[in-house]
C-alpha cells in the first residue's frame, strides 16, 4: 500500500535521529567500545574486529557502484542524484588513491597485527555475515526509498562510533600512529558530510517519487534493522574475541 510523508524533512530527521540513539545506546556505551576507552579491550578483540570489518568495508563499496546501474532511469531525470551517486562511488574506489577506502582498511589491520591475506580468508561470525548481506541484499534488492534510508546510517557509524575509536587506539596501551588509523580518521571526518548528504538524498526522493516499499520491509525497517545488525557486529565481537 503507498503511502505519503506529508513532512519529508522531519521524517528524515527523527529516523536519523533514532539510529543514532540506538547505536549510542548499543554500541558506544556497549561492553566493546567501553573497554577501549579504558585501555583494557585485548588487542586480540580488536584484530577480530579487524578481520570482519575488512569483508564489510570491501563488499559494501562494491554494492554501492551497483546503484547507477540500478537506478540509471531516475539519475537521468534528477541529474542532482546523479551527481550524490557518481560522486559517492568515486570516492569510495578512488579515495585516497588507487583500490580507494580499502587499502586504508588493509593499513589499520597491518597496524593491529592482521595481515591483507588474514582479513581476505577470515570466515566471518555470524553476526558480521548478517550484517553485510542484510546490507547488500538491500542495496540489490531493495526500493530506492529503502536505500535511502538505510544510507541514514552512515553519521552514526562512521563519524561517532570511527571516531571515538580513532581516539582510543591513539592512546595507551594501543598507542596507533595517525597514519595506523587513516581509515578511521577519514570516516570520522567525511560521514558527517555524508550524513546530511545522505539525509537530503532520502527527502529528495521523497519529493521526487512516489514511495515505493516492499511488503514487510519498508524504510523504518530497513534503516534500524541495519543499525541493529551494525551493533550486532560490535557484540559478536566482543562475544567471540574477548576471552
């Protein structure tokens, strides 16, 4: 059944708005990022985070190209969500240089202990399998109002949980030089532009285009299931590497 957003700025807002209190809640005053804040999270924890993190950061970007392809028909009707996507997918392969945020990931395991060939063969938990493949099914299946709103997430994880973790790992007893933690110190800086980005990419497809939602999905579901799963990540964590 199609629906309206009568107010699609608000909308946008108060569901950011609840991801953000829900990955506070979960996350960073969750048992893994309280222990790195007092120095006492083994460092075998976080190589674990390491390993799993890799395959997330590696076939997100991947999926992410996926959405010109998908949606060519409205990026020629709205040459500004042309512009959001083809931006979004260069910077991600590009940025910093050649292979893109990646490599930078590769360079913080190295920094942890982990080797590329450690992150590349690691089975993932369960936890991190879920969240990756509730995340690319989305971006493959999922309606463009879907998407959007899972894209809302990306503030709350990026900028406030990479940054806090930026700033732990630079202190005792971890003690990771800024270029160790390039790929945290980056995400922590652009997702705070890519989040009002992303939340003015969901309202302008509100107000470009009938909403679309498939049945027992839709965009409240999509964007805290995947908020859940991102904290779901940091427990399983937790809960395999920390003994």
């Amino acid at each position: 059944m199609t629906r309206t957003i009568e107010n699609p700025q608000k909308f946008a807002d108060d569901l950011e708005k609840q991801i953000e209190d829900l990955i506070q809640r979960r996350v960073l005053e969750g048992k893994f990022i309280k222990e790195l804040e007092a120095g006492t999270l083994p460092l075998k924890a976080l190589q674990g985070w390491a390993k799993n993190w890799y395959t997330f950061a590696l076939e997100i970007n991947s999926s992410i190209s996926c959405l010109y392809h998908r949606f060519g028909s409205l990026c020629k009707r709205h040459p500004d969500i042309e512009d959001i996507f083809t931006q979004r997918i260069g910077e991600e392969l590009s940025y910093p240089g050649p292979g893109g945020h990646i490599r930078t990931m590769e360079a913080l395991g190295k920094a942890l202990g982990v080797t590329r060939t450690d992150m590349i063969e690691n089975q993932l938990i369960p936890d991190a399998r879920g969240a990756i493949d509730m995340y690319v099914r989305t971006i493959f299946e999922g309606t463009i109002h879907e998407i959007c709103a899972v894209m809302l997430n990306e503030k709350a994880q990026g900028s406030n949980v990479f940054s806090k973790m930026c700033q732990c790992l630079k202190k005792s007893p971890y003690n990771l030089s800024e270029k160790d933690l390039y790929y945290l110190s980056l995400h922590g800086e652009v997702d705070i532009d890519h989040g009002e980005i992303n939340k003015q990419l969901l309202v302008k497809i509100l107000n470009y285009e009938p909403i679309q939602e498939r049945a027992g999905f839709g965009m409240e579901y999509c964007a805290t299931m995947w908020a859940e799963m991102f904290c779901r990540v940091y427990d399983g964590v937790y809960g395999v590497y920390r003994n």
